[in-house]
C-alpha cells in the first residue's frame, strides 16, 4: 500500500476509535484486524511525519522505588485495585471511584457520588461482585486480593469489614509509591483523557450514567498490548474458557 493511502487508512482509524490518544502501536494492531498489513516502524514514521501521534508527558528523574516487583498476576480474578478521583459537574465537584482487574486490565466497577464516604468506595466492589462472582455471600471471593491506597475511605472498618466478610484479601500499596497501584491509576488516566476531561456534566447522575457506558465501550474496545492487543473481555473470556475446558 502506497504512503498516501496508507496514510488514510490511519486517519480512518484515529477518527473511528472511541478513544482519544492512542498511539501509533494501538493505530498498527487496528490496521491489522482490518487486514492491513504493514510494519509498526511505518506507521510510526507516517504518523510523525504527518503530525498524528499523541501528545506524550516527559517522566522526570527517578529515585529509588519502594516497590519493584510486579502487580501482573497470571489469571483473572485474583488482584483487583480500586482507587478514586474527583470531577466536576453541574451540582458541584464528585466523587469517581474505579475497580481494575489487574491481569486483564478491565474495568470490573465504576461509580460516581456527590460525596466520597467509604460506602460509596464499595459500590465498584460490589458491581464486580455481581458480575463475576454471581452475588455476595460469605467468604464467595476468597482468593481474590484487592489492591487499594491508604485513603480513609479504604482503610476505613466498614470497608476492611466487606472485604473480610466477602473473603477478600487487603492488599495496601507501599505508602508514597503509587506504582503499586499501577493498574487502577493507569486506568484512571483513561478515563480522563477520554470522558472526564473531555465532557462535561450537568449532575451527577448523568456522570454515572455515562461512566457506566464508558464501562462497557472499554471494555470491549480498549486493546491491550501486553495481551497481544486484545481487549479485556477477550482476554478474560479466553481464560475462562480455557479454564473450563481444562477442568
């Protein structure tokens, strides 16, 4: 394909995503499922040249980490995080709190509140519950370790109490070392870049309407490089079937 219409090609695609942002990796796997077939090296050089690669952040100097081991487990379902941050809307600022599985980086509960008490932090919890676990009963998630802050609303008792009751383990990130709760963050720069700072809301009913949407369009677009550009669902559909298979 010549550069010109390949050139085309990434414009179709950069317009068609439901995401703001995506590099020229994500661009080269979209072209691939359409068929295109062409070396990410191209695509990165056709994207600088005609200024459509994404605007990128300069990390500065680091020192020694805290943490260094990894957060990545081998399978769904056993470490999720959960982290929050705050938007505005038309009633005034709100609460937005998120859960992450950890091993296929999907959203597994979203919530918005005017408040940001510990009880409205377990309502992404609860969300993923009811999805992957059928309900809520007594030590029903046992296995599962939920990687949170230490934000009062997390180590609050009543939230400590519902992981206990559902058999869920706490599992804290190391204090001042934010990569150990990596996924949820990086999840929620996501979601900023692509609804939070891009909309606006008149209350915060409509912001939870349109988190709950946002859910499912990440879900089921979002591609994820370390799964070979799958997306979450395929990634933890996969698995499972796999796992039932095996049993």
């Amino acid at each position: 394909m010549p550069d010109p219409e390949l050139v085309e090609a990434i414009r179709a695609v950069l317009v068609a995503s439901p995401f703001h942002g995506e590099g020229h990796r994500k661009v080269w796997a979209r072209l691939r499922m359409q068929g295109v077939r062409t070396s990410r090296r191209r695509v990165l050089r056709l994207m600088r040249e005609h200024d459509l690669l994404a605007p990128s952040r300069v990390g500065s100097p680091r020192g020694p980490r805290n943490h260094d081991g990894t957060i990545i487990p081998d399978t769904v379902d056993m470490m999720w995080g959960t982290d929050m941050t705050t938007t505005w809307t038309g009633e005034g600022q709100a609460a937005v709190f998120v859960a992450v599985d950890h091993h296929s980086a999907g959203c597994v509960g979203l919530h918005a509140a005017r408040r940001g008490t510990r009880f409205e932090a377990l309502e992404p919890l609860r969300q993923g519950m009811r999805q992957h676990f059928g309900g809520f009963a007594k030590g029903i998630a046992a296995g599962l370790a939920l990687r949170h802050d230490h934000g009062s609303q997390y180590m609050s008792d009543a939230f400590q109490g519902e992981l206990t009751f559902l058999g869920i383990e706490s599992s804290p990130a190391f204090v001042r070392a934010p990569e150990g709760n990596g996924c949820a963050e990086r999840f929620i720069r996501t979601l900023k870049e692509n609804l939070l700072w891009v909309r606006t809301f008149d209350t915060v009913e409509q912001l939870r309407q349109a988190l709950l949407e946002f859910r499912r369009t990440y879900n089921s677009t979002w591609l994820i490089e370390r799964h070979g550009f799958r997306t979450p669902d395929a990634v933890r559909q996969n698995q499972l079937s796999t796992a039932a298979l095996a049993a």
